[in-house]
C-alpha cells in the first residue's frame, strides 16, 4: 500500500522515508473512507480527504519516529482495565490494540509537522464519537504516551471535566497502567484521594505529570501544561468558550502542546460543543479557510442530517433510526467494541418507548437535541428560521403592522421586548433582551448564560444599574418606531410594571394590559407553534431567542390548550423570557385580526342589509 502511493508521487512532502506500518493501517482507512469504500459519515468522509491532501503539501513536514512510538508505546504496555469484546471476553488485563481509526488518528496528531521546525503541526483536536468506542481508554493512553514523550520538557498533562467523578475514569485507567512502573521507575508519584488525583514520574532525563480536576474556574486560572484531555464536552453551555480559552491560555508556555476535546453529544443543543462542530464542520468542507484552523485535527462521528435535520443513509435519503447503513456509517469501533445486533436492539427500544429516543440519538447516533422535557424540537425553529434572511432595515420598510410585547416579570433579571407581524404569510418576530449590568458578569459564569455575547450580536442592551431601567425598554420601542416600524399596539401586564406602562403612553405607545394567564397565552404559543413547524416562522437568527425556547416546558390541557413554564421551574436559572414577550407580541396581532374580522363582517352584514332593504323599497 505504502510503495504504491510512493510510486504515483510526483510533487508535495517527501515520504520515501516511511516505512511504517502504522502509517500504513492509517493511509489505507483514509483512502478506503475517502473512496466509499468503507461506510461512514460525511465529517469523518472529509477528515480522510483532509488528511489525503495534506501528504500532498509542499509546506510541512511527515515524520514517522513519533505516531510509530506513541503506537507501539500504547500497544506493548497499555492494558484495558475494563469491558468486554464483542463475543463477551473480558478485556481486564488484556493489551491495547488500536483500531484503525485510532491509528489514524495517532498518526495525524504525531505525523505532520512544521516545515523545517521540530514543532508538531496540530496543537489542538476534536475527537466526537458515539458511546462505546473507546474514547475514554485511547484519550487517557494518548495522555500517557505523549507525557513520556514530551518528558524532556516537562510534561504537564491535566484531564478535565465537569466533576471530579466524571474524570475518575481516566484517571483510574492511567493509574492502574501506571502502577506496575514502580518497579521499573523509582521516583514514581501516585496521589488518589480526597484532596488530589495525580501521578508524577521522575525518568533521570525528564519528567511527567498528570492531574484529573473538575472542571472549577477558580482552579483553572492558574494551570500551566502542555496536554489537555477535557472530557464530555457536550455539556458545556455556550459560555463555556470563555473557559476553553483559558485553557488554552495554560499551555502558551509551550511550543508543542495538544489540547484534546473529547465528548458524544448531549442535550445542549447551542452549547460550546455543538456550535464547535458546525464551524469545525465547515473547517472540513472547505467553506472556512482560515489559517487559524490548520493546526486543528477533527475527528466527527456522527449521522448525517439533511438540512431539515432528518437522518440520512449514505445516498442522502431519508431515513429512520434503526436505519443498519446509518449505524455503520457513525460507529467507527463497530464489530470491535459494540456489535451491530446490539445497536438495532437499542434502536428498535427507542423507536417502541418514546422516552428512551432522546438518549438513543444523543449516545447511539450522536446527535444533538433538546432536553427531553423541553418542549419544542430546537431544530424547528432553527430550519424555519433559516428560509428567511431580512434585515432590520428591510423589515422596516415592509407596508405592514406591528404588535409589541414586553415581559418585565424580574427587572433585576433577564427582561425582553418583542415586535410581531405578518408579511405575505410569513410570522417575524423581533425580539430584544435586557440585563443590567451589575449581575451579567456572575449570572453569565453561574448558569451558562451568554449575555456579553449576546450584546455583542446586538440582541441585548445592558442597564447601566442594578435592576433593568424601564427608560431602556421604552427607548428599544421608540428606536424601533424610530427604524420605520409602525407599532399598533403593546401589550403586558400591568400588574409587573405600572411605572413602565406610563412611560410607554407618555411616549405615545398604545399600551394594552395583557395578563399572564395560560388560556389567553395558548393562542400565542400555538400559533408560534404552527407557523414554525411549516417553516413559516423567522426570528431573525437571534440565538438568544433560541435560547429561551429551548428552556419552555408546555403541560397540555383541556380543549387544546396549553400552559407553559421554564424547565427549571420557579427558581432556577433557565430562562424563557424573550419567547414569553413573543407570545404576548403574537397575541395582539391574533387579537387585531380577529377585531378587524369582525369589523369587516358587520360592514359586509349591514351593507347587504341596505342593499335588502334597497331593494324592497
């Protein structure tokens, strides 16, 4: 394999040095993914074709001393401490034999270097798999490996996750590998307890640390490594960045670092993670070619949607989840850790018990999705917003009402205004948020919430005070008439704002008192509901509305109502304010049809009445 490429070279990087068979096992599954001739999912499809192109680049360099030590480091020391084989066999004790996959990409993050430096090419990576691919025991041994091989630095590695727990896993995986050295390696440091899970070694001509922490700001700021292993990153929430940031900041005292986000997806479905993946995802496909990325290796598995968000087969049909062409296609460690039989038996239990689905799509299919008590299908709303692309000024100019709405409930928390209307059969909804700005730095670190960034995209207006100013809100609904927006009416209740609902008459608003009761809420909800489940729904890109949507928990009721709350309950952090302000915004435009209805059928009911009686006389 490795001659017959050699032989057809005629330009790139030199690699008539390689006689690895590791590069071999790697090269041959990039170009049998690459040539379909092996099922698998568009990402990893094109993370072949990626890697296929790089060995035809003039400007670095492929050296093989490093991935073929890493390898056969892993392979002739490394045991598995749990599990079983397909046929049922105890892994415990067993040597690690990579899969091809893993050989991939071992050889991708150790092969390709700097042009005529000694400075590995990727300092950071990606690998995204489904449940049961041996993602946690290849990241811990990859940590390991790389320690001992970085030792003349003094290597630094820390696994990251969100609780102590969580990287136990890992951390108990290195230990137990670990442990038999004391033999071999005198000044070797094991501490597993309360306060420290850390191994430290000593080889004479370097040394090797390695820590498991949580995942904790205040024990983040002072980190100072060369690898990051940060485990499950799916359940960072979209503020997470500010945390990978940091660190990434840990490791500038080092030239070649490697930071490994490793995760399956969740239930977070604007998190850190998922939205890393669209961008990485269009790092890929080609349609981002900043050279910010090149040091970036991207290992995606996962079921290829359509753009309306169903599952595909590899011929790009729709298909359903128990789907056996879909299931090869995201599951790169199938026949070895996880038989296809056992994933059609999880399919089929998902598709007969509605409540085991979301985990079937998150774990099996790696997909992403709302929390399960959520309401709405995020997607939806994301697809129906995506056929349109209006601005604000285009809106302005349309010969249409609008309809506000304001949800003022806690002014010392997220506040929101909305306008609604209807263009050729098209629901807008523009919806703005305010925060004051005393509580944004903590309420963004607390719960997740990406309030700075969503004053930056200009969906939100900070209060320069402790509580939101009413002013701010009136002066959101004067700018939008300002715009050219012409506002018909505004409703609220009165009872959360009395202060503001004069301000709004004295700024010549006609202003509506709209109580907050289910019953009058549900025509909103449904129509919303409606219109965005026949992709004619368009909230102008705004992710801080979609944040809110994704926090509505709906309780049906009698006659087709509906009442609805955050998914956190009262006091908890989730918020759901700028879909209740479109709601109310919604109502009153549904109101004034109605009213307008009724004013033409009286006009038509007396007209024929005249016309009657015309023709009588």
């Amino acid at each position: 394999m490795l001659k017959s490429y050699q032989d057809r070279r005629s330009d790139g990087m030199n690699l008539v040095h390689i006689d690895s068979r590791n590069f071999d096992a790697a090269f041959r599954y990039a170009k049998d993914i690459a040539n379909k001739k092996v099922l698998a999912n568009e990402d990893r499809v094109l993370a072949c074709k990626r890697f296929l192109n790089d060995l035809e680049r003039d400007d670095l360099d492929f050296r093989q001393d490093e991935f073929d030590f890493v390898i056969d480091l892993i392979e002739g020391t490394v045991h598995h401490v749990q599990g079983e084989d397909k046929n049922g066999v105890s892994y415990k004790g067993k040597p690690m034999l990579l899969t091809d996959w893993q050989k991939f990409v071992t050889v991708n993050l150790f092969g390709f270097y700097r042009k005529g430096t000694n400075i590995r090419r990727f300092n950071e990576a990606l690998i995204f798999l489904p449940r049961k691919q041996g993602k946690t025991s290849f990241s811990a041994a990859l940590a390991e490996a790389k320690s001992i091989l970085d030792r003349m630095s003094g290597a630094k590695t820390y696994i990251v996750a969100n609780s102590v727990k969580q990287t136990m896993e890992s951390f108990g995986f290195l230990r137990d590998n670990l442990e038999p050295l004391r033999r071999d390696v005198k000044k070797l440091r094991i501490r597993d307890n309360n306060q420290e899970h850390s191994i430290g070694i000593d080889f004479g001509d370097g040394s090797a640390e390695i820590y498991a922490i949580a995942n904790q700001e205040d024990k983040l700021d002072s980190l100072n490594c060369n690898c990051l292993i940060l485990d499950e990153l799916h359940s960072w929430k979209r503020a997470g960045s500010k945390k990978y940031t940091l660190m990434k900041n840990a490791m500038k005292a080092y030239r070649n670092k490697l930071l490994i986000g490793i995760s399956t997806a969740g239930d977070i479905p604007d998190g850190f993670l998922a939205n890393r993946i669209q961008t990485l995802h269009k790092v890929l496909n080609g349609t981002i070619t900043d050279k910010a990325y090149d040091s970036y290796f991207v290992f995606i598995c996962k079921a290829d949607q359509n753009a309306d968000g169903d599952i595909i087969n590899a011929s790009g049909e729709v298909t359903s989840i128990d789907d056996p062409e879909v299931l090869q296609m995201c599951t790169p460690s199938i026949g070895v850790t996880v038989t296809l039989e056992d994933l059609l038996d999880d399919a089929a239990q998902a598709m007969n018990e509605p409540q085991l689905r979301m985990e079937y799509l998150n774990k099996t299919l790696n997909i992403f999705t709302s929390e399960l008590r959520a309401y709405f299908d995020i997607n939806e709303f994301i697809n129906s917003d995506a056929e349109y692309n209006w601005t604000l000024e285009e809106l302005a100019k349309l010969p249409i009402n609008w309809y506000g709405g304001a949800d003022l409930s806690k002014m010392h928390d997220l506040t929101a205004g909305a306008l609604y209307g209807n263009y050729k059969g098209v629901d807008i909804c523009i919806t703005h948020a305010f925060f004051p700005v005393v509580a944004a730095r903590l309420k963004a670190e607390e719960d997740g919430i990406p309030l700075f960034w969503w004053k930056d995209e200009e969906w939100l207006t900070m209060s320069n005070t402790e509580t939101v100013l009413y002013d701010d809100i009136v002066n959101w609904f004067v700018a939008m008439r300002n715009r050219g927006f012409k506002i018909k009416i505004v409703g609220f209740d009165k009872k959360f704002g009395r202060e503001f609902f004069m301000k709004m008459k004295s700024a010549h608003f006609k202003i509506v008192d709209q109580p907050q009761l289910y019953y009058v809420k549900s025509e909103g909800f449904r129509r919303i509901e409606f219109m965005t489940k026949n992709k004619r729904f368009y909230y102008l890109h705004n992710a801080a509305y979609e944040y809110c949507v994704q926090n509505v928990r709906a309780i049906e009721k009698t006659d087709d109502m509906i009442q609805y709350e955050k998914l956190d309950g009262d006091g908890g952090f989730k918020r759901i304010d700028l879909f209740d302000a479109s709601v109310f915004s919604c109502c009153q435009m549904l109101k004034d049809i109605e009213k307008q209805e009724k004013t033409k059928g009286w006009f038509e009911h007396g007209k024929k009445e005249e016309e009657n009686e015309t023709g009588q006389s």
